[in-house]
C-alpha cells in the first residue's frame, strides 16, 4: 500500500452498516436507527408543513447515516386488487397500468407501481394486488434523501411494515395496526405470506376517543370489519379458520380495546408483543418493521 493510498484510507469515510427505517405520516415523521450495538427511535413532528417539506427539515436537521428504508403514508400510495393479467411476466406492470387506471387516482403516465401475488379463488383464478404510487411525488421524496447523501434501500408501504413484525407461523394471523392519526390497517399473514389486507376509513382519530366513546359504536364498527375480513379469508379463499388477532394500536385505551374485541368473537384476541426494548417505541412499529423487511417484500416484476 502507497502513502497516498494510507491516507485515502485515513479519511475516507467508513459506510455506516446502520438501518434507517423512515415512517412518513401525516401529522409527523417516525424513525429508528438500527445499530449493532443500540437501536433508538423518535417522532419528528411535521408543524403542519407537507410530508416532503416535515421530511425536508428532519434530514437537515438529524445526522443519519446509513441504509434507509423508506415507508410511505397512506397518502402517498394506493392499493387494488385485480386480475392477474396472462401476459409473459416482463409485461406484467406494462399490462397493470391500463388495467387499474379507473380505479386508483394517478394517471398512468404518472403512475409508479409494483404489485404482489393475491389469493388464488376456487378454479384456479389468480388475483393481483398492486401497488401505486404518484411518480412526481416519489421523485421529490428520493431527491430530500440523495441531497442529505441518503441512499435509500427499499421504499415499501404501512402494510408491509407491520406484517414484517410477525414471526413466521403456519397458522393464519389477523393483524389490526395502525400508525398514529393514520387508518386502521387489517392484515392476514399466514406463511410469511400477505394473503389479504385492508385500509379501515374513519379510524384516524380513535386514539382521542376515551372508553365510553370507544364504546358508543367504534369497537362494535371495528368487530363488524374484523369479522368481515376473517369471512373472506376462510369462505372466499377456503383457508383454516384465523385462530389468532393481534392488536397494536397507539392508543392509551389498547389493552381495553382488545378485551372488548375478544368479547365480540370467539378468536384469542391479545396484544401483539414488541420486543422487551423497544416496548416504548410501540407507535413507531413500522419504522421498526422497515429495518427488516425481508420475506415480506413485493415481488419484483418486469
């Protein structure tokens, strides 16, 4: 080795091996550091500014380093399911755009998206899900990160975040998880596998109801999706029964959510357990998720 090539050495910068997961919300931005020696999390409130201005601030103003894994809000991504289009593969997302136009808001020439295998029906008929984002708006988002000198590893949304906390298991799970002021997400995850999921409208602001309130409809309205989702899954698409719905929800009122959930099924209904250390870091679960995504990535197509 050179001299020159000692000193290179010397001050070049050593890459972080750090994993960054990024949870973009509506009323604030949520992230945690992954290290090998310590993990921490914290909530940077947005003041009101939009998503990429909130995201803007953070990156200025925190010194993250390392590889990112970005989830988007609700806001920012839609999801449908369809046909599987009988296409060759490589002409998958190509054949997806026009398929979907009437059905999600983002102009096909604006429309980025990927998509996952959904369930096959009774005769073998393959469904889709698809995963669409606003071109522009991704674009302004990977340029904040590539002007903080960020790379961003993966970009993925709520749904996959969440499922990727569950432990692989054979026996289905329902899963009922939100972000704080987002939707309420329903998730069934068997196998490793995302087999259903749905966006709950009219949730966003449950964590400001006390008991009574939660009482007066909202728990019976949530049971009465729950049910509705555990039906498809085990009529529509000929699965075991769901033996078990975990419950995390940023809300004070949880542990007496899921009590009176379990009172309106005859499925274990319990608290989905964080590990003992990051128990605090209970409303920043998807950017805890986003640090390790691996089985529950979307496929890759074309």
């Amino acid at each position: 080795m050179s001299i020159i090539t000692r000193i290179k050495s010397a001050f070049s910068k050593v890459k972080s091996t750090d994993l960054i997961g990024v949870a973009l919300r509506q009323q604030s931005i949520s992230y945690f550091v992954r290290k090998t020696d310590e993990s921490k999390g914290k909530v940077f409130e947005n003041k009101g500014d939009a998503i990429a201005k909130a995201l803007k601030a953070l990156v200025s103003v925190e010194p993250l380093s390392g590889q990112c894994h970005l989830v988007l809000a609700h806001a920012h991504s839609q999801i449908v399911q369809v046909d599987k289009p009988n296409v060759p593969a490589a002409e998958i997302k190509a054949a997806l755009k026009w398929q979907i136009k009437d059905l999600v808001s983002i102009a096909p020439e604006n429309m980025m998206l990927d998509y996952f295998d959904g369930p096959t029906l009774a005769g073998g008929h393959e469904k889709i899900n698809v995963v669409c984002v606003a071109k522009n708006d991704l674009m302004e988002l990977v340029s904040i990160f590539n002007d903080a000198q960020l790379n961003i590893n993966s970009i993925t949304t709520e749904e996959f975040a969440f499922a990727s906390l569950l432990p692989m298991q054979q026996d289905a799970v329902l899963f009922v998880c939100q972000q704080p002021n987002e939707e309420i997400n329903l998730l069934i995850v068997k196998n490793g596998q995302l087999f259903f999921s749905r966006r709950l409208r009219g949730f966003a602001h449950i964590a400001n109801k006390s008991e009574d309130e939660l009482t007066m409809g909202i728990i019976d309205s949530l049971s009465l999706e729950i049910q509705r989702s555990t039906d498809y899954f085990e009529r529509q698409l000929k699965q075991a029964p769901i033996k078990t719905i975990e419950i995390l929800l940023p809300l004070e009122q949880e542990a007496f959510l899921a009590r009176k959930l379990a009172e309106n099924t005859n499925v274990e209904v319990k608290l989905f357990a964080m590990p003992e250390t990051l128990e605090s870091l209970r409303g920043s679960a998807v950017a805890i998720g986003a640090t390790q995504l691996n089985f529950m990535e979307p496929n890759q197509g074309g």
